[in-house]
C-alpha cells in the first residue's frame, strides 16, 4: 500500500542506561469478542535500542489509526493518522520524524531516548465508527551509582564500563551508599556478582539504600553492586571493588622491626665486657646468639621499611 504522504523516518530515539518497561491499559466500545491490545517489543528497553508497539486482534478492515502522546485525545499531542480508505498517512504536532506507522497501525521507534517515556495512546476507528482505545505507559528505571565513605576517604564511582578500585585498612568502618534519580524503587546489594548475604558486621538503612560494614575485614575485599527496581523493572550499578589491607598485621611486623634495629644500633655502640657479651652501663646483657639473630633480622627490617614508605605513598596510609 502506497500512501500520499512522503513516507515517515524511522525515530532516532536515545536512552543510554535507562531501562523502560511497558503497562497496558485498554478501553473502549468495540463489538468485537477480542479486545484490541498493544505488545511492547522487547517488553524491557535500553536506551539506545529500538522499540515496537505491535497492535493485536484488530479486524479485518480498520479505516482509521491515531497515536497521540499522552493518555488523552488531544490533537496537540498526537503524533501521527493513518487514514486507510484515503492511503493517507498525516504527521501530527508531536512526531519528530524518529518514528514509523505500519498500515495495521502498529509504531515503531529507533533508538529510544528518556524523553520518549511517558503514556502513548491508540485509538482506532471500526468500520461502523465504534471506537476502542488503548494505551501504553513507559516506566523508566534510570542507572544507579556508588558512593562509598570512610572516615578518611570518599571515593565516588561513575558510569563506566570499568571497576573502581578503593582501598581501605582492615578494621575501618565503611560505607556504601546507592543513588538513584528514581523515587518508588527498591535496593538490593550485591557482591561478587551474587546477592549480598549479611554478615553481624554489616547493617542496612531502613531502606537499604546504605550498607556499613563495621569493621570492614580482609575477607569483605571484592565487587560490590546495587540494584534498582521497580515492579517491572530494574538496573544495576557498575561496580566498584573494595580491597581491604591488613593494617593489623603490618603494624606488629613495624614494632618488631623497630625493636630489632634498636638492639643493633645499640650493639654497635657497646663495648665487649671481655666474656664474649655485650654490655652497656644500665642496660641487659646481648649474648653473641641474640646479636647474630639481630643481624640476620636486620635485611627484612630493610625491605619491610621500604615496603612500608611504598604502601603509604600509594594509599596514602598515615597509619603503618
């Protein structure tokens, strides 16, 4: 079928990390035993992607079809007719030229944008001028992103492809805060990919949104996501990885260092009390075998010093 009007341009429609879902409500006078009904495909849509409102159980002979931008009749609203007997196809005020009528008055869209959500309505003409009506409504679900807080550092992540990486001492107290444009949605947390099984050291907000881990531990090192949704829709955060260090562990290694360079020093400025020992005025004897066990002790005290300047110019780490 040929119609007079030049014919419309597919819809250039963008909807980067917005996710839509559709709800179906129909009304109307039709006489037919099978209600007239819009499907949504795909039913869930990402921005950037195109969509089809395919329309079902139409009779065999529909002279009119109107699709109109939100839930009213309004020709101010109304994107496009499509006039059967006339093969006439008539562009309204709303259409933007990103969008395509099909003769069974079936609309398509390409490349989906967030202005595109809202409600559309179908209404179609029978043959005896009894009408029905039907209309779709978009829900959008916009990308959520993590915040995550210390005492001493606050770390933000951001919607990209990668992983974000913070660093925080084992027996700190952190927290993880989800964000969403979104209101009515719930939060799930995630880690490693899987649903998030609280441990005694971990607590939610009274709307889960907030997840403290107090104290954060070695093993609490890994992916961590959040998730929005609603009750036909959800998205998930990227993630940001969470890498705990042992500040615990390093510091006992520190005082032993410590200790250990402090007896070599003060060897080396001892004078022999002529039985093979060590001895300075009012400190305790250091017999040839604990001296040797400090020499041996003191290359690891080295490279644990060196070590130790590494992590705090990488972490920034005033606590080794």
């Amino acid at each position: 079928m040929e119609f007079t009007s030049s014919p419309l341009h597919k819809a250039q429609v963008f909807w980067r990390g917005l996710l839509l879902t559709a709800s179906l409500v129909t009304y109307g006078t039709s006489p037919t035993t099978a209600q007239v009904t819009v499907e949504v495909v795909p039913p869930h849509i990402v921005e950037g992607n195109n969509v089809l409102l395919l329309v079902h159980n139409l009779p065999a002979i529909v002279p009119f079809f109107h699709w109109y931008k939100g839930k009213n009749v309004d020709q101010r609203n109304e994107i496009a007719r499509l006039v059967i007997p006339r093969r006439k196809l008539e562009r309204g005020p709303v259409y933007s030229g990103r969008e395509t009528l099909y003769p069974r008055g079936s609309l398509f869209f390409q490349n989906v944008t967030q202005k595109d959500a809202g409600v559309y309505l179908l209404r179609v003409t029978m043959e005896n001028f009894d009408e029905e009506k039907v209309s779709v409504q978009f829900k959008p679900v916009t990308l959520p992103f993590i915040q995550v807080t210390t005492t001493t550092t606050t770390t933000t992540t951001t919607t990209t492809t990668t992983t974000t990486t913070t660093t925080f001492n084992d027996l700190d107290s952190v927290f993880l805060t989800c964000f969403s444009k979104d209101m009515g949605i719930s939060f799930r947390w995630l880690f490693n990919g899987q649903s998030l099984r609280l441990t005694n050291r971990m607590k939610l907000s009274h709307n889960n949104s907030i997840l403290s881990i107090d104290p954060v531990r070695r093993k609490d090192s890994g992916d961590y996501q959040c998730e929005v949704s609603n009750p036909v829709s959800s998205k998930r955060s990227d993630p940001i990885q969470l890498d705990i260090i042992g500040e615990w562990g390093l510091h006992l290694c520190s005082q032993v260092c410590s200790c250990l360079m402090g007896v070599v020093a003060g060897s080396i400025l001892t004078p022999w009390d002529g039985k093979n020992r060590l001895r300075r005025p009012g400190s305790p004897v250091l017999s040839q075998g604990e001296l040797c066990l400090s020499h041996l002790m003191m290359p690891f005290c080295l490279l644990f010093s060196s070590f130790k300047k590494q992590m705090s110019a990488e972490h920034g780490s005033t606590h080794l």
